[in-house]
C-alpha cells in the first residue's frame, strides 16, 4: 500500500501575521507606527495656511500681550504724573521733530488717516465674505470698532498737549496710529499671513512719521502700538472661541 506524505500544516508568515497587529506599520488602526495619520474622516489633520477658510489667523502671544499692558501701564502712569520717562520722552520728540522734510513725513503720517485705513480693512473684509470667513471679517470691523472707543477716553483722560501745539490736549495715545495697525494688520489676516511684514511697515511708517513731523510724542505712538496688539489679541480669542461653540454645536 502506497503511503501518502504527512502534510506539512501552514507556516505563519511573518509580514501577514503582524500586519495586523495594532500600531504596526501598514495596519488598519489609528495607532500607526510610521507617524502618518489614518485616512479616515476622524483622523488627525494638519492645519492649513492661514488664508485658507476655517483658519484662525496669527496673533500675538500671551507674552507679547503681558508686555504691551505693562509698557501701556507704564506709559500712561509717567504722561499722567509728567515723570521722568515724560520728561525723556518730550526731549526727543525736540531732537527728531522736522529732522525730515515735512512733505514726507505728512505723507508717512497720513497712512493712518480713517480715509486711508478703513478703504483697506473695507476691501479685505469684503475679499474675506466672499470666501466664506464672514466671522472672521466681522471681528475685523469689530476690533475697527473699538479703536475709537478705547482711545477717545484715554484723550480726555490724560489731556496731553501736542508737540506743536501746547495749547492743545488729546494726544495720548494716538489715534492714526491704533487705526493704521489694526486695519493693516486686520487686512492681512483676512486676506493672507504673507501680508503681515507688509502691515508691520506700514504701521511702522505711520507710527515715524507722526513722530518726525511732530503731530505725537514717542510716547503716543509706543502705547498705541500697544493698545493695538490688546485691541487684536481680544478679536481673535473671541474669533476662535465663537467658532469653536458654532463647530460644536454642528
């Protein structure tokens, strides 16, 4: 009688078998060893650009925010008291005041003008509807807002006079200049991050120019800086905690 051979029983396969082990490359679980998030719709996902729709824009951070109040602090105390930083301050607005030609420091100085600024944060709010961030372009013209009404108080608050003008009062802080960096910088974050250093020479400009041509001391122009980046720091909180609640709730 013919015997018939033993059948040899099925040999595991090493790169079968732990394919299916969880974490192990090429599985089918979250768990993935290779670093690469799952394809699936609850999967990890990168945050694109931030001139993409659903994106919260950049904004300054909590560091940032704790020196401008404290610099605002500062600043407001010494205008009030006309303490030394005042005295320092008003010194120098002498030595730089008309150090350029007036024509071109008017014109650096006109860029924070309502009728200048608000065009440009106007057509960034429009560019932004059309792309669906209709929440983002209202927190734009919502921070717009509230520059006159944080820096009109301060005006009669601290009565300061003008360089030019000492019989005159309301120049701390500056108006021309809060407006040019929350609209220039409102713009950019609406329409593209790579317009930010675009909005901070802008500002820049506007800020030097006010001083040179002697419509503001140093100072007017420094706490005003500071005003904006608070003023755009609470925008943007709002922003992202508004849309958090409408993504929940969806």
């Amino acid at each position: 009688m013919r015997e018939t051979p033993w059948a040899e029983p099925p040999q595991p396969r090493p790169h079968r078998a732990f394919a299916h082990t969880t974490g192990a490359l090429g599985s089918g679980t979250p768990h993935r060893s290779d670093g690469r998030p799952p394809h699936t719709p609850r999967g990890a996902r990168q945050p694109g650009p931030g001139d993409r729709p659903g994106t919260t824009p950049p904004v300054p951070g909590l560091s940032a925010v704790f020196w401008a109040i404290v610099v605002l602090s500062v600043a407001t105390w010494q205008v009030l008291v006309g303490g030394p930083l005042a005295r320092l301050d008003e010194r120098l607005s002498r030595a730089l005041v008309d150090t350029v030609p007036r024509g071109l420091s008017e014109a650096a100085s006109d860029l924070g003008n309502m009728t200048v600024a608000l065009p440009v944060l106007a057509a960034a709010m429009a560019y932004a509807v059309r792309r669906g961030r209709r929440l983002a372009a209202l927190y734009a013209g919502l921070a717009m807002a509230a520059v006159p009404l944080l820096v009109i108080p301060l005006k009669e608050w601290t009565a300061r006079p003008g360089p030019l003008e000492p019989w005159a009062h309301g120049y701390y802080p500056s108006g021309h200049t809060a407006t040019a960096l929350v609209a220039y910088f409102g713009a950019a974050f609406l329409v593209s991050r790579r317009l930010v250093p675009v909005a901070a020479v802008l500002t820049a400009v506007t800020g030097t120019g006010l001083v040179l041509r002697g419509f503001h001391w140093p100072l007017d122009v420094l706490a005003s800086l500071c005003l904006g980046v608070l003023i755009l720091r609470v925008s943007s909180t709002w922003q992202r905690s508004t849309g958090s609640t409408s993504r929940s709730s969806g």
